[in-house]
C-alpha cells in the first residue's frame, strides 16, 4: 500500500512533466517509470502472499501454542482439585484414624481399670479366705490344745482324788453308757 502511493505520487509527478513537455508517453523516463510501478506492484503483490502467509503461519503456531497452553492450565487445575480432593480425603481418614483410636484408647483404659478392680477384689476375698482360714485353724489348735490342756489336768485331779474303787465304777458306768451315746 505504501509502495502504491509512491508510485502515484511519482507517476502524478511524471505526469507532470510530461504534460509541460509534450506528452507523458514520448519520454522514456514515462516508460521506465510505468515499467517499475509495475514491478514493485508485482513485486508487493507477490511479497505480500509470502508475508502474510508467514504472519498467519506465526498467527496459527502462536494459537496453538495458546490452545496447548489453556489445555494444560485445564489439566493443571483438575490435577489440583484432584490432588486437594485426595488431601481432603486422607485428612478426614485421618482425622477417623485418630477418634478411633482414641476410643479404642477410653475403653482399653476402662477395660484395664475394670481388670484391676476385678483383680483386687478377688485377691481381697483370697485374703480374707486364708484369714479366715487361719482363724479356723488357729481356733482348732486352740481348741485341741485346750481339750489336751484339760483331759491333762482332768487325769491329775483324778489321778490325784479318785481311788481304784471309785475308778472302776466310772469305768463301769462309761461302759454301760456307750451304747445310749453311740445310737
């Protein structure tokens, strides 16, 4: 376009002078001068195809690079919501992992407290048995100490107050009496 107003404005010139001169086309300079409007019109026609050719060439690399470029952003973003989706998801199994474990925790706590209330009571009631026990056995050796203690001294005071009549007769008489205490 530029070329084409230079070669008006030189053409409208030449005209010019040939006009003042005796005609446009009687000079060769009117000649050359056509000759070359016609080339650079040639030449700018041509020139343009192959720019502007080369332009939307750049134009159609420049928008894929741009579609290429939105088609990543897209799958950036979807990985990104992937990826704050699977955060979200193992924050919440985490967040399960750690109720549970303190639940599990309380009732293990409760469980072992239970086993050791269990526990005691069971070895207080073994202790009170053997007290008791004990007792019983400590009240029985006390008792066969006292029934030695006194058949012992009942042996004495007999041995001590009783002749060997008076013996025989309660001999006698514990021998008659043995069948009653037996039936």
């Amino acid at each position: 376009m530029m070329f084409q107003a230079i070669a008006a404005e030189t053409a409208g010139a030449a005209g010019e002078h040939a006009a003042a001169a005796g005609g446009f086309f009687s000079h060769a300079e009117a000649w050359v001068l056509v000759a070359f409007v016609i080339v650079v019109g040639f030449v700018v026609i041509k020139a343009r195809k192959g720019v502007l050719g080369a332009i939307d060439g750049r134009a159609d690399r420049i928008r894929g690079k741009l579609d290429e470029a939105r088609t990543l952003r897209e799958q950036a973003q979807a990985l990104l919501a992937e990826y704050e989706h699977k955060h979200k998801e193992a924050m919440k199994t985490a967040d399960e992992i750690v109720d549970h474990a303190h639940v599990e925790a309380e009732r293990m706590r409760k469980k072992a407290a239970d086993d050791l209330e269990t526990a005691i009571a069971r070895r207080e009631r073994q202790a009170e048995d053997r007290i008791a026990q004990a007792e019983a056995q400590a009240v029985r050796e006390v008792r066969a100490q006292m029934v030695d203690v006194a058949v012992a001294a009942a042996e004495r005071i007999i041995a001590e107050r009783l002749d060997d009549r008076h013996q025989g007769a309660l001999v006698d008489a514990a021998i008659d009496d043995l069948p009653r205490r037996l039936h």
